[in-house]
C-alpha cells in the first residue's frame, strides 16, 4: 500500500490502515461523525498530530468570503475527508480538492465509510504553491 514515490505515503497508508481498522469494527451503516470519532482514536492512540474539524479562512480577490472545515488536518500536511455514503460521488471529489487547494496542502484523501467495502482516493493539488511551508496552525 505505502509508495515511497508518493509524498508522505507513509502518513497516508496508516491513516488509510486506520480507517480500514474502523470501517472492519464498525461496518457501513452508520452517520459520519461517528466514523470521525472513531478515526480520532485511532490517532490519538498512534501518537498522530491532526486536528478535527481544521476551519481556515477562503478567500476571493484577498477579501475573505468565508471559511472551509476538513474533518481532519493530519501533521500539518495531510488533509482528510471523511463520507458516509453508499457510493462516491464526483461531487465529493470536487469538494477534496477545493480543501486541498483552500489550504494549500500538497496531499489529502477522501475516504469513504459509506460502502460495504471501504472506498479511498489520494488526492493532490495541481495548484500547490508551497507557501505555507511548515504546519498551518493546528487547534
């Protein structure tokens, strides 16, 4: 599963491990957050840096507009979005990449607890500008 080729593939294959470790104890079935509560178990109980929820600002012509939550921002560069439906949709996909690109995160993954068998897309940002070099705040 880990790709040394991919940056931070290590981080991602356990975040992916983890989630494979939920969805196996909890089955589809259930409404997102508690898969979100479970997943941060799971990182806490690794030792895992991330923050839940992460809200950051987005902005259109440098006038903030409003704000954006990924459920969770891992080490300071890995986004991850959770969903708890039975199929994803490009919809779904769109709004990862939004994140992505919102935060400037290089990396994030879109997991799905939804379907029977657990469903995961790595994501990455085509317009990833480095500027943010180092971990955004993290509550």
């Amino acid at each position: 599963m880990i790709k040394e080729e991919f940056k931070y593939s290590e981080l991602t294959g356990k975040i992916i491990g983890w989630a494979m470790k939920v969805h196996s104890a909890l089955g589809n079935g259930f409404q997102e957050v508690i898969y979100q509560r479970a997943m941060e178990i799971e990182m806490a109980d690794n030792g895992i840096i991330f923050s839940r929820e992460f809200e950051m600002p987005v902005y259109y012509k440098n006038q903030q507009i409003g704000t954006r939550r990924v459920d969770f921002l891992v080490e300071g560069v890995v986004s991850v979005e959770l969903k708890a439906t039975i199929q994803l949709e490009d919809v779904h996909l769109a709004q990862a990449i939004n994140y992505l690109e919102a935060y400037d995160l290089e990396i994030g993954l879109l997991i799905n607890f939804g379907a029977k068998s657990l469903q995961h897309k790595r994501i990455s940002n085509k317009k990833f500008k480095q500027k943010n070099q180092g971990n955004p705040q993290i509550k």
